[in-house]
C-alpha cells in the first residue's frame, strides 16, 4: 500500500549571481512541490496505516493509494521520531487488514519478507526475502545520537519507497515496519 507524501517548502535565492544575471525577482521566496512517496500498512479496517515518520514528516498533504488503485486523503493521526513510526488515517471502512505478529519472539536467523512500493506506482508491492540479522539495534541520526531505537536487522532487500512497509515473518504476520536501507 503506497502512501505518497506532498511537500511544500519555501527557499529563497538570495546569491548576488542570480540577482546580477537573473534579476531581482530571484532574490523573492518561491515555492516548489515536493514529492515523496513511501510504503504503509492497513492495521485496523476503519482505516488507521502505520508507516515511518520520516516518511510522512513536514508533509502538507497525504494520499494513500491502494493495491486496486484506490485512492484516499489521509491525516496524520500521530508520530514517534524516535522510533521512526506515524500513524496515518484514512476516511474509510472495511479496508483489508494485516494480522499482527509478536516481534519479540523473532529468533536470529528466522526468514521474514520485507513488502513495499519502491518508486511509488512504478514498482507495487514488492517483496523481498531475508533472515533476522539482529533485534535490538539502534541507528544514528545525522547528528551522531542513537535515535531510531530498538529495530530489527535483515538482510531482505529495503529499497527507497519500501519505507513504511511490513516486514512478515513466515505466517505472514506484522513484525516490524520497512525503516531504511
């Protein structure tokens, strides 16, 4: 299930060179659209996905697509940076659900398959097998602090837009949510 995430942000041209060659009006705020997309997972029928933080942060509109096309605007229900997770919420009823897994009894060496949309649209659900490398780990964020904590290593192929994603054990339950390559 895709969630694609829209961004608006403002920057400003002020370098003298783009001024000097391009005029004033370069040195004004403009907006650009930002795209992004990620991956999701329908937990309850009434509507709630989880999916990352980082994919859903600084996002000013939310559209999460379907496996059959279908589309809805979603709001962001909650957020945990910490743990790298958002729950989103679509105006919907009757949505497929995922059945939920304990992570705590994964064993080092188990197989889990890692499912996302890697390029949104492009490349649906995807699904890509690997073994529990780890449990318990902890990633740095860019300013050198462990901040993602306790997340589940695997070798199973994580591509740019399967953030977000489930991560299934062999009966195919919920264990852990797609975070990063």
């Amino acid at each position: 299930r895709d969630v694609e995430v829209t961004v608006r942000q403002q920057y400003q041209l002020n370098d003298p060179f783009f001024r000097f060659f391009f005029g004033n009006e370069y040195g004004q705020p403009q907006s650009r659209e930002q795209k992004g997309s990620g991956s999701g997972v329908i937990i309850r029928p009434d509507g709630y996905i989880v999916t990352n933080n980082h994919v859903v942060s600084g996002a000013t509109k939310l559209t999460v697509t379907l496996n059959d096309n279908q589309q809805y605007d979603a709001t962001v229900v909650g957020t945990d940076p910490v743990t790298d997770v958002a729950i989103i919420k679509v105006d919907a009823t009757g949505l497929p659900t995922i059945p939920m897994g304990d992570s705590d009894k994964l064993r080092l060496g188990e197989w889990v398959l890692a499912i996302g949309s890697p390029l949104g649209a492009q490349l649906r659900s995807t699904i890509t097998a690997g073994i529990v490398s780890a449990k318990g780990r902890s990633m740095p964020d860019n300013s050198g602090e462990f901040k993602i904590e306790s997340f589940i290593q695997t070798d199973a192929a994580v591509n740019p837009g399967n953030s977000g994603g489930a991560l299934v054990n062999k009966k195919g339950e919920l264990v852990g949510i797609n975070t990063a390559i």
